[in-house]
C-alpha cells in the first residue's frame, strides 16, 4: 500500500553546513506562536527585549521530539522538530562532526500536495520572518578560539550577547557639522538598494576610522549601529586561521550589520611594507592559507599563527564573497593609518575615512555639557581651556574624565580647574620632550668624540 503522506525536511543549515538556513529559521519563529498552544515540551529561549518591561519574556519553541498540528485553508499539517547525530564518516576535526544536525519535518496528505507547496510554505516563511521582526533583539558577536583539539571548532561559528550599547550620536563628542556628515552618509547607505542593484554593486559600504588612541573609535561604532539598528560583528583576526576560515564567518554574518575589525593594523600584516618572499614561498603560504592539509587540523604545529593573508582580507571586502548578504557596513579602526597598505583602504573598500581627532573646543563645549549639565562659556576658567587646547593635545576620554565630578561636592569650578591643571602639565610635559631629546643627543656625542 503507498503511503498517502508526504514530507518536507527544513535542515538547520544549507550549501555544505557553511551557511544557516533562512527557512529553518523562519519555520522556528513561525512555530513560536503556531506550537505554543497545544505541545506539551517547549523550549525557552530569552526574548528579544527592547525595553525594561519587556526583559523578562521568553520565546518557546518545540523541544525536540514534539510534534504539532497547524491548520491552512481547510488543511492540515504535521511539524515534527528532531535532529540526527552527526555522521561516522565525518572528519574528527570538522565542524560537522560536532554538533547534531537539527531539522524541522513538515506531513501533509498528498492530495493537499499542491496548496502546501505553492502557498503553505510561503505563508510560513513570511509569517516567520515578521515574528523575527518582532522579536529580534539587536546582538553583538564576537569570533573565539581556544587552543587545544577543539581550537575553535563549534556548532556555530559565531558566538553573541546582546547589544545594548548606550553611546549614540547624540553622546558623542564630535565636531556638530562632522558629525551630521557621518549620519547622512548612513542614511544615504540604509536607502540605497536600489542605487546598488542599478549599478550592479554589493550593498556594502566600508567606514575607516583612524586616530590617536582615545578619541573614540570604538564609541563611534557603537553610535553608528544605534543610528541605523544594526547587530555588530566584532572580528578577532589573530583567531582565524586561514582565508577559508575567515570566508566561512563572512557567509554566516546577517544583513543589516556592522562588521567591525579593529586596530586593524595590529591583528595582521596589512603594512605596506611588502616582504620579499620567494615565489615558492608565497605559493606555499597561500596554499597553507587557503585550507590545505594543515589548516584543517587545529593540532597541527603549524598551525600556531594566523595564515589569513592581505589578498584574502582583500577578497573578503570586494571580492565576490563579499556579495553573500546586503546591506552590511565594514569598519576598520587603527591608530596609525600611514601604516597601512593603500591597497587596503583605497575608495571601493574603504569609502568613508573619518579622522578622529584631539579634543577641540567643539568638542570641549559638548562635554562640559555633558558632564556638567550646564554651559561654561561664561565661566571665568573657560578662556584658559580654550587657549590650552590650541596648544596641547589632549584626547576626549581624557577631557571627559577631568570634566567628571568625583563627589557631591565637585562643581564646574572645580572640575575645570582639575582639567586647566592637566591640560597645563600636558603642555610642561610636551615642552619637556625636545630639551630631553637634546640632551640625549648631546650627551652621545660626547661619548663617541670619547
């Protein structure tokens, strides 16, 4: 007797276990609302919090083995949440041998063959994408490794907390014209689909942001995914291993997000200091970058450096990977921009550069503010502020520091005295340096002329 049932499988993940799939997803959130009302096991998972009130609401899901009955247009259907261990032929070291392979089943009478196919599945996945909506809660990743056999090698590539960053533009000490520029250009990238699909480019855009250490680089990220309601993807380059390993983060990262490496002159040699190495040599590197036998094996003794070369960072910005997911931003931050390759950071991958720069007296006018609630133009301290921070260098984090009141008795006055005093023992120290260096020098003379 032919059995009169049909099934769908929806897999956890797609295109060789390197990419999550949409539609499982989708059916997951589909099945928060749809399964609640008569599964017996659920599954409960921190809800998507936007405010205080709503913190302590959870998501339910079916726990695995339950099954639940959904109604369509006179229609019904059977959805089944299991997983499978993984395979025995799996390579020990491989993501896919670690973690079971979790699926959803949807049973339908085959005489209901064609509505479930042609308008069930679409009407789950649209209804399952406006719960993600709902109850999306913004997050932040981050990329581990640890040392040892597992060196790394997770269920899921990325790991999250959620992002609840206070900073916003409206907090960020920055020159009012400049900042405005900066949201413009956010606002031009957020409506920009259209403009991209016409003229055929990757809805992406790169944001270099360079200054001294201090003048709030990582704050401005912060501020931007805020602004535009982004998650943020916070790359360690110095734990991954290869250009494939760095590929394989690039697919799993969503659209509407920041993807941020910084101090980015740090985490790899993207100098442009080219080192001369023989061909054999780079062949090799890029052999052993790009997933040879070493690469995969985390115990190997080779693989005790990162081997993600400048092409590969290169191809991961603009290369064709770099057109797996939309509307994405990518943030460099370094303290040393003349360092860097220009190849790097040319107008393509890195299309926006934002100096962050020293205090000024915009700046200053904005943290006294902030700190002080309240304006001290007309303080008889303020004259002397103005003056120093044309000659002395001083970062913002710094400012706002002194301009923070350490008890109930600090007021403007005293806070500005505290920083007149630093930003004058900046300038004795600046002024100090060159009479220091002098001496140096001069007492090495007399030790060759000696």
């Amino acid at each position: 007797m032919v059995d009169p049932f049909l099934s769908i499988t929806f897999e956890e993940y797609e295109g060789g276990r390197i990419k999550s799939s949409d539609a499982f997803n989708e059916v997951k959130s589909y099945l928060t609302t749809a399964s609640t009302r008569d599964v017996r096991h659920l599954r409960a998972e921190s809800g998507g919090a936007r405010d205080a009130a709503d913190r302590d609401r959870l998501l339910l899901s079916m726990a695995k083995g339950e099954e639940v009955a959904d109604v369509f247009r006179g229609a019904t259907v059977w959805w089944t949440a299991d997983s499978e261990p993984p395979p025995r032929d799996a390579v020990p070291w491989s993501r896919a041998s670690r973690a079971e392979r979790r699926y959803f089943r949807l049973d339908f009478h085959e005489s209901d063959r064609d509505l479930v196919i042609d308008k069930y599945i679409a009407h789950v996945r649209r209804q399952g994408r406006a719960v993600m909506v709902r109850d999306r809660q913004r997050r932040l990743y981050t990329n581990i490794h640890r040392q040892g056999y597992d060196d790394g090698w997770y269920e899921d590539v990325w790991t999250h907390v959620p992002f609840s960053h206070p900073k916003t533009f409206d907090k960020l000490a920055m020159d009012p014209a400049k900042k405005k520029e900066v949201t413009d250009d956010l606002d031009m990238f957020r409506k920009g689909k259209e403009y991209h699909d016409r003229v055929g480019k990757a809805w992406k855009r790169g944001y270099l942001l360079y200054g001294p250490p201090g003048t709030g680089k990582s704050t401005m990220v912060a501020a931007m995914a805020n602004y535009l309601d982004y998650d943020v993807y916070d790359f360690e380059l110095t734990s991954v291993k290869t250009n494939s390993e760095l590929r394989k983060l690039l697919i799993e990262t969503k659209s509407k997000s920041i993807m941020v490496f910084e101090d980015i002159d740090c985490s790899l040699d993207v100098t442009g200091k080219r080192s001369n190495k023989s061909k054999d040599e780079e062949e090799e590197e890029e052999e052993d970058g790009d997933g040879g036998d070493s690469a995969r094996r985390p115990n190997s003794k080779k693989d005790t450096k990162s081997k993600v070369t400048l092409s590969g960072l290169l191809n991961f910005i603009d290369g064709l990977w770099s057109a797996c997911g939309e509307e994405r931003i990518i943030v460099f931050t370094t303290n040393h921009v003349e360092k860097l390759d220009p190849a790097l950071i040319r107008t393509g991958r890195m299309d926006k550069k934002i100096e962050m720069s020293y205090c000024d007296l915009e700046s200053f006018r904005f943290l006294s503010r902030m700190h002080l609630d309240e304006d001290v133009e007309g303080h008889e301290l303020f004259g002397a502020v103005r003056a120093l921070l044309q000659e002395v260098n001083m970062v913002p984090v710094d400012v706002g520091e002194h301009l923070t009141r350490k008890s109930a008795d600090d007021d403007a006055g005293s806070c500005l005295a505290r920083l007149v005093a630093a930003l004058q023992k900046a300038k004795e120290d600046a002024a100090a340096k060159p009479r220091a260096q002098a001496d140096d020098e001069k007492d090495g003379a007399k030790e060759d002329g000696n």
